[in-house]
C-alpha cells in the first residue's frame, strides 16, 4: 500500500512556518499597522471626497480642487473633534468632576 500524501509531506512542513504557508484572510488576520494608523485617513478622506464630488461636482474642470478642498476638510475636522474629546476627556471632565 503506498505512503498518504500528508505523511510524505510532514517533514517538509514541519520545517516551514507556518504564517508562510497559509493564505492571508483579510478579516481573521488583519493587517498589522498598530503603530500608523492614523495615518489611514489620508486615504480614506480622500475616498470619500473622490467619490462624493463625483456626484455632487457641477463643472468637472473643478473636480480636482473640490476633491483636494473636501480633503483637507475631512483631514481638519477629524484632527479638531480628535482635539476637543481629549481636551474634554482629559481636562474638562476632571474639573467637573475630581477624583476622590
């Protein structure tokens, strides 16, 4: 009777890792960017902004200053309320209420 496949394979994956051999499942094993993230919403701005004023734009001559416009909007607003909730958390909320 001859050897089953996973027999004759076992040494040799057994000398493999095991990330390296295993397809990448974006939802189970995301991507690791801990220490950028933030980073992230330079892009997902810019999304947003591409495709809201491809429906919204009237003349598209004005399309890239209205995208790179909303941008840096996005990128302020969001850098502003990040801003105020620590100022709120941090500062604010403690006045209002010590420790005991």
């Amino acid at each position: 009777m001859p050897t089953p496949l996973p027999e004759l394979c076992a040494p040799l994956l057994a000398a493999v890792p095991a990330a390296v051999n295993l397809p990448w499942r974006p939802f189970i094993d995301p991507i690791d960017v801990h220490r950028a993230w933030y980073l992230l919403i330079v892009p997902l701005a810019l999304g947003i902004s591409i495709v809201y004023k491809a429906v919204r734009v009237g003349d598209m001559r004005q399309y890239p200053r209205q995208v790179a416009v909303m941008t840096v909007q996005i990128i302020g607003a969001m850098a502003l309320l990040g801003l105020a909730s620590y100022l709120l958390i941090e500062h604010i909320v403690p006045a209002i209420f010590p420790a005991r």
